[in-house]
C-alpha cells in the first residue's frame, strides 16, 4: 500500500493519513520480537458499526434474562428466553448448532466452569451461582458477553468469589488499551485473582470476535506482563477469566462432551466483557 493510496481499512482517508503510522510502529515492535496483530485482526469503521448493533441486542438479551432469572426455574427456561428475545429482535444464538452445541446459551451452575447445557431437569437453587453466557449473531455479525447471578440468598464464600471475578474483569479492562500487551490485561487479572486466594483457568481463554464467533488472537488470563500480542485501535475480543476457589484444574464431562467442571469441586465463576480498542483505551461493547 502507498502512503497516497486510500487506506484499506475503507476510511476514505489516505494511508499516510490513516493507518499507515500504526502499521510502522506495528513493524518496529514485530522487529524486535513482538507478537503484533495482522490487518485482519483490525476491524474496519463500517464492520464496527455493525458488530456494534449486534452487541446492543447480546446486552438486550442479557438484561431480559437478568429481569427473568429466578429460584425455582430451569435452564432450559433460560433457554427458551434467550432463544425468543434474540430470534423475536432479528437475531440468531450463536451457540446454536456452534459445533454441534445443542442449546441457545451456556448456563454454568456453581463448579461448572463453563459451557453448562440448559436442560428441564436443572433447577436454579437458591444459593446457587450461575453464569449465562450469552452469544448473538446479528446479519452475520458475532458479539458475545456473560454475567454472573447469585440465586437467592447466597454463601459469604459464594458471594466474594463472584464480587472478586467481577474485580478482576475491570482491572483486566484497565489494561486493554493502545500499545499494551494483552499479557498486561491477563497479568493484571491474575494477580487480583491470586491476591485473594484464588486460582485462574488456563488453556481455556477469551478470544477475537466480530467477523466470527472465534477468531484470533487467543486471550489467556495467566499470561506475563509485557508479553502476548501489542493492541492498537480496531482490535476487537473478550476479556472472559474464569475464577476458581480451589486449584485451576478442570475435567470435561464425559456424556456431552461440553460441560467444564472444577477437578477439585470448587466454585467457579466467569464474567465476560467484549471490547474495542479505541484510540485512548477500550469500549465495552457487550457486558
Ligand atoms: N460464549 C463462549 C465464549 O465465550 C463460547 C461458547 S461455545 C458454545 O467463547 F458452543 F458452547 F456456545
Ligand atoms: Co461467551
């Protein structure tokens, strides 16, 4: 590309006016051993604007199921709730069919670490934690967002687990700005984590998103500070940690092949942002 050329992003600006200066400084840190984004990993104004309607309608779906969710009812409610809201405003659930995924949304009670499968038989008990892990498709365009529920009236134990999930994900977001390292968001993350006790899921991360449901860069939560791949403007991905009480091992269960369990039986909790690296820092584009 020439510095007059109009830039490939489809700004309608030149290069030299548009993305050529980050794309320098970008080979730069490459020489010097970095990890750095390629283009594709930079979404462009136009796809921006749409992976943003979809996100509104993923936090829509999210804030019906937070007006719904209660004792007494099973997942497979939550189910259908996802499901009507999404495909009733024009949406598709991207966990639909993703990979043979049978249900519209992930619902992960207590050990469950995550991809919990809605069913009839799973009643939300008071006390229980729950994590719903909603993802939307949106004319073809991915968002994707969790939050944890306390169910009633919940253990001391329980409740500052989530309060410190909830924690990390925000100092995690600190860190997600032009020029860090997405091992500063992971860093940050895990020493909050270990800081109070708790241990950090690895080998299961965040992800790029957008285009499709998963895309690059992988996003882990136990990474270094200063390592991992260099952030700049139009990065799109989701800052997802999963938390455990006790150690971070996991075992996937065995019937269908989805479920994550904590190894030890500890609790385990996950809140998932999706963001945009901005010129300054990071939007929230679904939560
Ligand atoms: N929403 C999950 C994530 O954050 C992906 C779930 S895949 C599914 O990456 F098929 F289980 F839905
Ligand atoms: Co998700």
């Amino acid at each position: 590309m020439e510095r007059n050329d109009l830039c490939w992003c489809g700004s309608g600006k030149k290069y030299k006016k548009c993305h050529m200066q980050m794309e320098e400084k970008l080979a730069i840190l490459a020489d010097e051993g970095h990890i750095v984004p390629t283009r594709d990993m930079i979404k462009t104004p136009a796809q921006i604007e749409e992976i943003r309607k979809s996100a509104a309608l993923n936090t829509a779906v999210l804030d019906h199921v937070a007006a719904h969710i209660h004792a007494g009812m099973s997942t497979e409610e939550i189910d259908h709730l996802v499901y009507d809201y999404t495909v009733s405003h024009g949406g598709i659930p991207a966990p639909l069919g993703y990979e043979g995924f049978p249900k519209s949304v992930c619902t992960s009670i207590n050990n469950e670490i995550c991809h919990g499968i809605p069913d009839e038989s799973i009643i939300l008990q008071e006390g229980d934690i729950v994590n719903v892990d909603v993802s939307t498709i949106l004319n073809g365009y991915f968002s994707d967002a969790s939050r944890m529920f306390c169910i009633g009236e919940t253990s001391e134990r329980a409740r500052r687990l989530v309060q410190t999930v909830a924690e990390c994900v925000e100092l995690g977001l600190k860190e997600a700005k032009p020029w860090n390292h997405l091992g500063d968001i992971a860093d940050a993350i895990n020493s909050h984590a270990k800081a109070n006790g708790y241990s950090v899921v690895e080998d299961i991360g965040g992800h790029g998103i957008g285009l499709e449901f998963h895309e690059e860069p992988f996003v882990s939560y136990v990474t270094e500070k200063g390592t991992e791949m260099v952030l700049v403007p139009g990065m799109m991905f989701t800052i997802e940690p999963m938390i455990n009480e006790g150690g971070p091992d996991f075992f996937v269960d065995e019937d269908n092949g989805w479920t994550i369990y904590t190894e030890d039986d500890g609790l385990s909790a996950q809140i998932e942002y999706m963001v945009l690296i901005t010129e300054d820092g990071a939007e929230v584009l679904t939560k």
